[in-house]
C-alpha cells in the first residue's frame, strides 16, 4: 500500500496548482491587440476561477481594448473587492484610473448617479491627487441632491489646486444659494482676480452686490458680465435695475436698450426703459427734456401694446402727458397732451377698479 503512497500525494499537489488554460491565452491575445478574443478567453478564465482576481484584472484589460469601459469597470471593480492583499490592486495606474474616470462619467450621462458616484470614488483610490476626478464628482453629487457632498468635493479640488476656476465658480455659487454671501463673494473675487474674462462670476457677483443694495458694485458687475459675454441679455437687464436704483438714468436707458434689443416682448422691460426716459426727462426741473419724456411715451406704448389692461402702464403714460402739457411751447399741443393725459387716468381707475 505505501508503494502508491508519493503518487498519489503528487497528483493531489499538481491539482491544487493547477490555473485555467485560459490564463496564458487572455494574455498572448493582449499582446497580439486581438482584443475580442482576448475578451472571449478572459471570460472563461473567469469562469474557471471566479474568486481570482487575476483573471478580472486581464478580463479588464481586454475589455479596454474594445473600448467598453463599463465592463473594464465592472472587472476592476472585482479586483478590488477580491484582491484582500493589495497584490494587483497597488500596481493600478493611469489606465485603470481613467478607465473609472471614463466609466463614471457614461453612467452619469445614463442617469446612473450612484453607480458614478461609484466609479470615481475607485478611480480616486487610484489617484486621490487628481482634482479633475473631484470636480465630476461635484457635479454628479449636485445633480443627485447631494449638495453637502458636492461641496466637500470641490474644496477638495481646491485643497489641490487653489486656482482651479471651474471649483471657484461652482463653489461660489453653492455658497451663494446657501446664503453664506461672504464666502460666495471671496471665490467669486478670487476667480475674476485669475481670469478677468469669467463672465459667469461677474454675472453672479452682479447678483450677490444686488442683493446687498451695493447697487454701484452690483451695476459694475453687471456691465462687465453683459459686454464680456453678449448671449446674457439679463445681464444687460439687471445692469439697467441697478442702474435705475443709482440714478444713473442715462447708462439705464443705454442697459434697457441693449436688452429689449434681445427681448423685444418684455413689456417689463420697456415699463423700465420710459420709466429710465422719464427720470432722466425731469431730473432738472429747470429744464425739462421733451425729447426724453417723448421716448418715454414711446416706450410705455409698447408696453400697452404688449400688456394692455396693466394700469400701471397708463399711470405712466398719464403723467408723461400732463408734464408734456405743461411744458410744450405750442398751446395747441398742450391741450391734445392734458386731454390725453386725462384719458390715460380714466383708463387706469377703469383698470383698477376692475380688478378688484
């Protein structure tokens, strides 16, 4: 019996050892670039060895050469779960890296927020130093509803690279929303100091000085923002708002223009603008501007054309008209301007009383 003993031992140590044929073949095929076979053997190699995370590392690596890199994802990610010692895990570079970076970002587009949560959160265990990987990260967690997650990504970026615009913007606004205005306004000032051409940031600087009455601050923002970036009427819109608040009626008048040159059926838009004419008109009651109080009842009839049961509009209109009919040097004249002056009040209680 002791004669069959060491063979029988032998066998026994030879199957213990023994690895998927398919292992040698997922390689040689890599190194051929004949990645679809490559991939048909990397699946029966995992098949055959489905705790060995080897096998899902190659499988990966053939699913990279035909560019599917949600599977070459799917298999990396196996080896992290698998591979308990590190052995493969810490040689995971700049290709295993961005192949969860690039995965991540399919199933962002694919509406999949959790599974690109995921994915980047493995492709920063490769490259915790990368601040590209942060900043999608932000905005994946934005759009799933995480905004305290969001945050922490983008300081993240910033902790890695303090001038990085696109984290200075975002982060700016997110401060914003949340009411820390300080903050807001500390990225935001950083981020045009970098880059004098951001139009965004003035745009939202513009906005934030609003919010605080800092109307000349506001205004300046504002202006930038609409001449920096010519597609942002509102930007020419609020420049105007804030202008009107200053006083600065002239640079209203120019703002509101440039606007309704976008937006030609805003009828706020051109209440704004006879109102700009109409300040502008009699700022010296010494000397009245007919002209301007003429633009002005141009604007407010577009206004009425656009919206014409608003009684705020012939509010406007009436006492456009009564000053005409103070003003004007033909007797005539000013008695069609009081007549008119007197229909326009008419029709602004009918509309009141109307609605009420």
């Amino acid at each position: 019996m002791k004669k069959y003993l060491l063979p029988v031992v032998a066998i026994i140590f030879l199957a213990s050892c023994a690895t998927s044929p398919h292992k040698s073949s997922v390689k040689i095929y890599i190194q051929q670039n004949n990645y679809k076979k490559a991939v048909k053997e990397g699946q029966l190699w995992v098949k055959d060895e489905p705790q060995n995370p080897e096998a899902y590392l190659w499988l990966g690596r053939a699913y990279i050469g035909v560019r599917d890199y949600t599977k070459a994802a799917e298999n990396f990610e196996k080896v992290f779960k698998l591979d308990t010692q590190k052995k493969y895990v810490s040689k995971f570079g700049q290709t295993e890296y961005l192949t969860f970076f690039n995965a991540g970002i399919k199933a962002y587009k694919e509406g999949n927020y959790d599974k690109a949560i995921e994915y980047l959160h493995y492709a920063i265990k490769i490259n915790p130093k990368d601040p590209k990987a942060y900043l999608s990260l932000s905005s994946i967690y934005q759009k799933a509803g995480k905004s305290d997650k969001a945050r922490e990504a983008l300081k993240k970026v910033l902790e890695l690279d303090p001038n990085n615009k696109q984290a200075l913007y975002y982060l700016g606004l997110m401060e914003e929303v949340s009411g820390n205005t300080e903050e807001a306004k500390k990225h935001l000032e950083k981020l045009v100091s970098l880059d004098t051409t951001y139009a965004k940031a003035y745009f939202e600087l513009g906005v934030i000085y609003f919010k605080e009455n800092n109307y000349e601050k506001a205004f300046e923002n504002f202006l930038k923002a609409a001449k920096l970036d010519t597609t942002n009427a509102n930007a020419w819109l609020n420049a105007g708002v804030a202008a009107l608040n200053l006083k600065k009626y002239k640079q209203a008048i120019y703002a509101f223009n440039k606007y309704i040159s976008y937006k030609p059926n805003d009828k706020t838009a051109w209440i704004s603008l006879g109102e700009a004419y109409f300040e502008e008109a009699v700022k010296d009651t010494n000397n009245i501007n007919e002209e301007y109080l003429k633009k002005a009842i141009d604007a407010f009839n577009e206004a009425k054309t656009l919206d014409p049961n608003n009684p705020d509009i012939y509010f406007f209109l009436g006492n456009t008209y009564k000053i005409l009919g103070e003003i004007d040097k033909d007797p005539g004249q000013r008695k069609i301007y009081k007549q008119k002056a007197i229909e326009m009040f008419k029709k602004e209680q009918e509309l009141r009383k109307g609605g009420k």
